[in-house]
C-alpha cells in the first residue's frame, strides 16, 4: 500500500496536469521543490510529508486560481491506503467514516478524523493535531474536499453535504469555492467539518465485503503499536499557540512561555537550541498568512489587524522587509500568473 503522503502528491500532480492541458505547470511546481517527476513516481525516493503541502500552494500560485485545492479534492478517488481499503468494503457510508477514523492518525498523525452524529445531522470533523499545519490553508481545503470526493467514489452517489466548514478565513476563494462545490462554504467556523445528513450516512457502498474488511482492519490494529505518533516539536506548539490567538492578537514572548510552562530565559534557550528566536517564528506566521489573506483578497486594513499591527504602515512596512514586494505589489504579481 502506498503511503498516503506519496499518493496525494501523485494525485496533486496529475490534477494540475489535467487542469493546466499539459505538464508545464506540474514540472514548474515540482521544480519549486526541488523535484522532478521520476522521484514522485519512485517508491523509493520518497519525498518529505511537507513537499505535499508546499505543492498545492505553489500549484494554486502558478495557475493563479485558489480553489485548485478544493477542485482537486473533489476529484479525488484513489483507493492505495489502508483506509481507503477498508472504506471501500464497509457496509455504508458511517461504518467507512467510522472506520476511517479509527486508522487514519496512523496513516496521518498530522490530524485525526472524528464523527458526531445527533438526532438530525452529523459532523464529520477534521482535526489538525499538528498546529504548524493551520496556516496552509489550501491544503486544509484540500484534504477536507478529498474526503467528500472519497465518500461520494465509495458510495457511486454525488451526494452534496449540508455544509462544509473552515476555521481559516476567506473571501474572495470563498465565493469561488462556495460556486465549484454547489453548496454552502463557510469560513471563520469554530470547527474544520463536513455536515451531512442522517440519510447520508445510510447510504450502501456497492462493494461490500465484510471478510476483506475485517482482515484490513485486523491488519491495522497490527500497525498500531508500530507507529506512535511522534511528540510535537517546539515549533510546532508554538505555530499552535500563535494560530490560536489569531485574528487581532500575537502572544507576547513572556506570556508564550508561561503558557508552554517555561521561563522566558527558558524559553529563549529552547529554541536557541533549535536555532530559532521567537521574533523569527512570528515573523515566518505572519508572513505566510498575510501573503495568503492578500491572495484570498482581504484589504491591507483587515490582514493588518488580523496580524496584530498598529496601522497600515507598520504591516506595510514589515511586508516588503519580508518579500521585497509592497503588497499591493505582491497581489498584483499574483493575480497576472
């Protein structure tokens, strides 16, 4: 079985293909990475689980169109993971949810499925268990809209959700995504969800077969012990914290460390340890999420106090110290790709 991270590449990769015409755009991309075709096809020259996320924000950049994550996920129909395996020989559509959930963190630890059902509706939640991952938010799209382009192969129906939600904000790839979906998209939610309804998730999977799903799932419960997730890294935990007291507000360095349960000095030397400072990790969030809130649309006004500036000029200013760019100029040269 290939390894999920592996698959998704290859899929990104042949989604930008068909939507471009050609290989053009893919090669381009893959070339942002320092890759080339002949390493994403070799199952022995796998590449890092970040080259995944960096592509689709380097695809969506070179094709100019932000909803190529959603676009892609739709269409997303591979059945090379465990997962995927047991999905396809559940019963119906909640047993593979449930089933789903119960292994994905060890295809996955970055995040963890989950299913709440109630009496008229159920939330099929995405949970980020790695924080470093928020900020990418077009890969975020992407796997959320790859689960509903896996639930609708596995059961051979289109069937639409009552509504899909985001925590990452949006605006004008809201508008975009909402008209490719054709159906409700919302962003700002306290949740990364899919809502579906009761009926939804009766719905039979036509290749059925429960000794093949239970040989799977035994399969998977001997992969359990054998892939802990790993401990988050300083980084990572702090990305968490920062993403967390967003929009309007940055953790001063003092009370990051209180809330990691570390003295300032502490602190420092930690991440001197990993050849990090504080202000480095901050200025890293802010200069991604405000080159992605320009490309979504946002105005200099709203990116700044979503990041915690005084005034337009102070975010102005540290922008074009990050990008050599102003913003307007910056959303201008990405709105001409």
């Amino acid at each position: 079985m290939v390894d999920i991270h592996v698959q998704r590449l290859r899929f990104l990769l042949q989604a930008t293909d068909q939507i471009s015409g050609g290989s053009e755009v893919g090669d381009a991309t893959l070339g942002e990475l320092g890759l080339n075709r002949a390493q994403v096809a070799d199952d022995v020259l796998v590449p890092s689980e970040k080259a995944e996320l960096l592509f689709v924000r380097y695809a969506c950049e070179k094709l100019g169109d932000n909803s190529f994550a959603a676009h892609a996920g739709l269409a997303f129909n591979d059945y090379t993971t465990l997962t995927a395996y047991i999905s396809k020989y559940s019963r119906n559509l909640h047993e593979a949810i449930e089933n789903s959930a119960k292994y994905y963190t060890y295809m996955d630890p970055a995040f963890e499925l989950g299913l709440r059902v109630t009496s008229n509706i159920a939330s099929f939640e995405l949970r980020i268990k790695d924080p470093g991952l928020s900020r990418f938010h077009r890969f975020i799209e992407f796997v959320m809209f790859s689960g509903l382009g896996r639930m609708r192969t596995v059961t051979g129906v289109d069937f639409f959700p009552t509504q899909i939600r985001f925590m990452h904000q949006g605006r004008d790839v809201a508008t975009r995504i909402e008209r490719l979906a054709g159906f409700p998209v919302v962003f700002g939610a306290e949740k990364n969800e899919m809502l579906l309804s009761r009926s939804t998730l009766e719905l039979p999977i036509p290749t059925y077969d429960p000794s093949l799903r239970d040989h799977l799932k035994q399969y998977g419960n001997t992969l359990r012990p054998e892939k802990p997730v790993e401990r988050m890294d300083l980084r990572s935990r702090v990305e968490g914290l920062l993403a967390a007291s967003l929009p309007g507000h940055i953790v001063p360095a003092e009370d990051m460390a209180a809330n990691l349960g570390m003295s300032r000095r502490t602190f420092a030397r930690r991440l001197s340890d990993e050849s990090l400072s504080y202000r480095e990790i901050v200025d890293d969030m802010r200069c991604d999420l405000a080159c992605t809130y320009l490309k979504d649309g946002f105005n200099i006004a709203e990116i700044s106090f979503y990041l915690d500036y005084a005034d337009q000029a102070a975010f102005s200013t540290a922008f074009k110290r990050w990008t050599g760019d102003s913003p307007s100029a910056y959303r201008s040269r990405f709105l001409q790709n």
